[in-house]
C-alpha cells in the first residue's frame, strides 16, 4: 500500500497541471496591467513636455506590442471581455498616440516654442497671443 507521501499515486499529479492551467490567465493579467501602464505612460509624458517626446514613442511602441500579444492571448484563452474590451480600448488610444507622436516629430521645434510661451504666460490674453504665434508658425496648408 503506498502512503499518501509516496509518488506512485495519482493525486500529485493533478496538482501541477491545475497550477499549469491556472498560469496563462494569470500571464494574460499581467501582460495586461502592463500594456494599461504602458498606454497610460505614454499619455501622461506627452503631456509633461514635447522634450520627453522619445520616451512617449517608447512607451508607445510598448503599448503597441503589449497590446497585439494581450488580445492574441485573450481570444485564444477566451478571457473575460473586460479584459477583451480593456485591450481593444487601449489599442485604439495607442493608434492615436501614435498619430500624436508623429505629428509631434514632425513639428517639434514649433510645439517646443509654444510650450515654453505658454509656461510664461501670466493672462489668457498671452496665452492667445501664443497660440496666435504657433498659428503663423505652422506651414500654410494646416492653418
């Protein structure tokens, strides 16, 4: 007869391949959480400073490749549809700092202009007057 510490039996198997199973919703969360950092951190730089312009890219470009694997790995472990939902969202904010980034790149010296006239502007009326000047700084067919 074996005893219950012995491995011959069958119940220390079980064990492992429930632990197993348990593993890809659980790497699924945390690929998660980080692409929602991700997303978020690149939303939150972009509006520190247009100098931290490459770390939004990075964080974008993560958010970009988080956010593939996350809804890959949702619809074949079929995951709850907050977390469906969650990726889907996440991406489309993605794309569209992604847009903001290149547009950002492509302006660059013109957004750095009007971000340092706008931190010295005291009244709303200089405020207008920076973005009058961004206006005029802008090539004539996005005016």
């Amino acid at each position: 007869m074996n005893s219950p510490t012995d491995s011959g039996g069958g119940e220390p198997d079980r064990h492992p391949r429930g632990q197993a199973a348990k593993e890809p919703p659980r790497l699924t969360h945390t690929l998660f959480r980080l692409f929602i950092v991700a997303v978020l951190g690149s939303f939150f730089v972009f509006q520190l400073d247009v100098a931290y312009l490459w770390l939004t890219a990075l964080l974008t470009v993560a958010g970009i490749a988080l956010g593939i694997v996350v809804l890959v790995r949702a619809v074949k472990d079929k995951e709850s549809r907050l977390v469906l939902f969650g990726t889907i969202s996440g991406l489309v904010v993605t794309a569209v700092m992604l847009l903001v980034v290149l547009a950002s790149t492509l302006f660059f010296n013109q957004i750095r202009d009007y971000q340092q006239c706008v931190r010295h502007a005291l009244t709303q009326q200089a405020t207008s007057a920076c973005r009058t000047q961004l206006e005029n700084s802008m090539p004539t067919q996005l005016r």
